[in-house]
C-alpha cells in the first residue's frame, strides 16, 4: 500500500483510539480492541512502552491481525521496527524518539506521525516528512506525564492554518469539550481512557465517533 492511500485511510476515520493495557479498565487490550473494532472505530494506536521486544512484537502482531480483518488503521507507538516487523500502517513518534526524518527515510510508504506541543514542532515535523500531526496536550491529563503544561484548545487555532496535513489532538479530551477540538478542525481526536477505561468500551467508541461527526457537521 502506498503512502498516499494510507493517509486516504487514516483521513476517512474520525475517533483515534489509543490502547495501552494498563488504562484498560481490568480487561486486557485485546478485548478492548475488539470492543472498539465491532463500534466501528478505524483508527488504532497500540501503544505499549513496558514490554520487552519479544512480547512487543507477539503483542502488535495480534493488533495487526485484528485490525486487519477490520480493514482498521493499525499505528504503533514509538518502535518503528516493530511497526514494519509486523505490517502496521505507521508509527507514532514523540520528540524524543527517531526523528520524522529518519523514519521517513526507512519507510516511505508507511504513516508516520509526530507529538508536537508548539507551532514550531508542529512546522518542522511537516518538513521532515510527517504524515500527521497530534497536538497536545490541550487540557489537563494525568494518563501520561508529559510534564508540560496544557496547551489550551486556542493552540489547535495557531497551528492548524499553518499546517497541510492532517491533524490529531490529545490530552484531557471528554464528551464535555470535545466540541472545543472538533470545531476548531480537529477531525481525529485521540482518546486513551475516556474509551478503553469505560465500563462499555464499545458503547463509549461509539458515541464518541458519532459526536465526532455531528460536531464536525456543525
């Protein structure tokens, strides 16, 4: 698959569910993918920072399969070769990992896309070769210490005229300001426990893709 109809794949999803198993809510991340799956979601971030190599790799490739067979997106955070080992659609990189422009190089055809916390992240990712860009975070959030304070959803208005590609946001995002990233062109918010970490994973997947689109009708 080229690069082009990837993006083409990750642009037509909206909700970016990003699985970690310790945000599962007592379940394991497989079960809440496939939750998330049959709600319809087509767009998955495996993202797993405390396995080693060779769980990793079994752990992604059962991500691969399923999401496969659900013709979802699959991205793997951090571990560019895991991604290529096992035919994910990309990976997601932070400011301390591979640069965009290493990446790029060594998968052309792949989705890479970049955590960037300012305009001028946001600009040199995009010159290096990004494929999107996730802004955040954009309100306070305790699933991942970043260290760094919340950007505001008036840093989603900064950026986004300035930038070609599409875009994600994360951080701290609920049923209650989702409108606030949505209506400032944010097509693909990303969620960690506001899905994985509800009762119905399902349930939660699915009214959050369809307040996604009602929102961005507006």
């Amino acid at each position: 698959m080229t690069h082009g109809e990837r993006v083409r794949r990750f642009d037509a999803a909206d909700l970016y569910v990003v699985i970690t198993q310790e945000f599962c809510g007592g379940r394991t991340a497989l079960e809440v993918l496939d939750a998330v799956l049959d709600a319809g979601v087509r767009l998955i971030q495996c993202r797993e920072k405390d396995l080693d190599d060779e769980r990793l790799f079994d752990h992604a490739r059962e991500f691969r399969y399923r999401t496969a067979q659900a013709g979802a997106v699959l991205i793997v955070n951090d571990r560019l070769d895991i991604a290529l080992a096992v035919d994910a659609d990309g990976v997601h990189l932070g400011q301390d990992d591979l640069p965009v422009s290493g990446a790029r190089r060594l998968a052309p055809e792949h989705l890479i896309g970049a955590s960037t916390h300012s305009l001028r992240e946001a600009l040199v990712a995009q010159h290096e070769g990004v494929s999107y860009l996730n802004i955040g975070p954009i309100f306070p959030t305790q699933t991942k210490a970043t260290g760094m304070d919340a950007l505001g959803p008036d840093a989603i208005s900064r950026i986004a005229p300035k930038v070609s590609v599409p875009m994600s946001c994360m951080g701290g995002i609920t049923a209650a300001n989702i409108d606030e990233v949505v209506s400032r062109g944010v097509r693909h918010p990303a969620v960690i426990t506001a899905v994985t970490a509800a009762a119905g994973s399902g349930a939660a997947a699915k009214g959050w893709g369809e307040g996604i689109r009602r929102e961005g009708k507006q």
